[in-house]
C-alpha cells in the first residue's frame, strides 16, 4: 500500500455531522450523540474510499486567533457570542454540539488518530503546516475552500471537499482550482483576499469580484504585482486601479490573515495507523456502549484495520 497522509479539518467536519444527523439517538443520560456517531461514520468512508496510511485530527486550538484579528478587526466577529479577554472569543456553537467535544477527542483517541492544535492558531494553520512538511501524498479533508491554497500536484497535496456532501466528494487538484477559479492553487490566497469572504468576516476590495480578482493575478502573477502595477497605472482600467488603490490599508494586512501558517511547531506523526489490539478494540466498544454510538464505533474500528499497512 501506498503511504498517504490525511489531514482532517476536525470542525468541519464535526458541524457537518451534527447538523448531517438526525438529534434522535441519545446517550443514556440523555446527552446528544449525533455528532460522534457521524463523524464516526465519516471518518470510515474516508478511510474506505481514500486509504490513508497515516491519519491527524487537526483541532481548532483558537478558532480565532488575536493576531488574525488585531490585523482585521471584523475576522469572523460574526460568530463571536462571548468576548474573553484572556482567552480565545467563545464562538458559537449548538450547545448539544459543544458537549459532545470532549466525547469526539475520546473517540479519536480509542481510535489511535492523534489530535494536533497549536495555541493561538486554528486548524487550518496546523494542516497548512503538516501538508508542507509531509515527505508523503497528503489529503486535506474540509468543507472550507481557503485551504485550496495547499493544493499541488507535484507534492501529491490535494484536497477532499465535503461542501457538497459526504455522498458527493469532490477530489480538488490544481486543474480543479484553474477550472473553478481561474487562478493557480498558489494564487488563491491573493485571490481570496481581493475577492473576500463573508462567512470570515474579510471585506475583500470593494467593487473587486471572482472575474477582476482572477484576471488581476493572471495578468500581474500576485498581488504584490498587482499593487505595483496599480501604483504605476498601468496593466488595468482607471477604476480597477482606484479600487486597489483605495483598499492599499485592507491590502497591507489581509494576506497574512488569509494565508494559512506553514511553519508552525509541529512534525508529522511518524506512526502509521495501526490495527487495534484486542484491549484498544474492548475499550473503543465499552466506550461505545457507554455512549450508545451503536455501529459507527464498528464501522471505524473496520475500515482502520483495513487500512492498515
């Protein structure tokens, strides 16, 4: 078997299963469930379908770092629902999905799946610079395109997009991000940042959309080539030069919050994924039982043992 590294963007896909499963099986005591039962589920048919040798959970250790937001103010503030001033913002989150946290890094653990986060970063950071160091082919698992920014084809780093559904995966490859974006997956992060991103709280540049963020880098290269040219007018019409121009302050910062951190603290886990013993297996079942996650603790301890090299 092939060595192959997966990286999973553990929220994204906790969010999916939680709000991709029905709140109807419960734990005794009465504690929702369905976001473990379907984040076991997803990890099985990765696993199945991809075969990864080596598996991360990548944890969102600050899901909004300060640094990112002292640089943009309006970061994600969106979903703020607390302000702590010693500590990461509490974001919001379902109550019933907050208290299945903690089941969700017990199950990674009877499952052997390490749980990587850097404090002060986000999850993102942590697989921008696991896929970076990995000497192996990397499959970055999220339903988040900011992450199309790693994809390369000559290292093997593509990415497995969740947002259409776990029934409709879609493999992204550099030809992926041309067809969808017309830029390069090493551009992307310029074209994210001109283009902005609601959902992030990134304003982008205002009156700059898909098309002109796209032909920009596809004449110019980057931005730093794209602001050069703005600077000398030339290489674009009058009212794209005042638009860059106007957004020189958003674009002086915006790059370092969009762009993923690559060296980071951390090294890739050199243990392949490993069979359970029998006393792993006894304890991942009890666990299962004690939390009534029924089959998907079965199907997950299947496909890893199937997986293993």
């Amino acid at each position: 078997m092939s060595e192959k590294l997966m990286l999973l963007d553990t929220a994204s896909l906790y969010f999916r299963a939680f709000y991709g499963v029905p709140d109807k099986v419960k734990a005794p005591d009465g504690t929702s469930v369905n976001a473990t039962r379907g984040l076991l589920d997803i990890i099985a048919k990765l696993v199945t379908l991809y075969e990864p040798t080596h598996i991360v959970a990548c944890w969102d250790d600050d899901w909004r770092p300060q640094w990112r937001v002292d640089l943009i103010p309006s970061y994600k503030t969106h979903r703020v629902v607390e302000v702590v001033a010693a500590g990461p913002d509490i974001e919001e989150v379902p109550d019933p999905l907050e208290a299945q946290l903690p089941l969700i890094r017990q199950t990674l653990a009877a499952l052997g799946i390490p749980i990587i986060g850097v404090a002060a970063h986000e999850a993102d950071d942590v697989i921008g610079t696991l896929a970076t160091r990995s000497t192996i082919p990397v499959d970055i698992v999220t339903g988040d395109r900011d992450l199309f920014q790693l994809v390369d084809d000559s290292r093997g780093i593509r990415v497995v997009y969740t947002a259409r559904g776990m029934s409709n995966l879609e493999i992204v490859s550099d030809a992926t991000v041309v067809a969808k974006y017309g830029v390069l997956p090493e551009q992307y992060a310029d074209f994210a940042t001109m283009r902005g991103d609601a959902s992030d709280g990134l304003p982008g540049v205002a009156g700059v959309g898909e098309k002109t963020a796209a032909t920009l880098l596809q004449t110019h290269g980057d931005l730093a080539g794209i602001r050069a040219a703005a600077a000398a007018g030339e290489g674009m019409s009058a009212g794209v030069q005042a638009k860059v121009m106007a957004a020189s302050d958003y674009l002086d910062v915006a790059p370092t919050v969009v762009e993923v951190a690559r060296n980071l603290s951390i090294e890739v886990p050199a243990d392949p994924v490993r069979a359970l013993d029998p006393q792993q297996v006894e304890a991942a079942e009890t666990l299962a039982e004690q939390w009534n996650l029924g089959s998907s603790m079965q199907r997950a301890i299947a496909a890893l043992i199937r997986s293993t090299p």
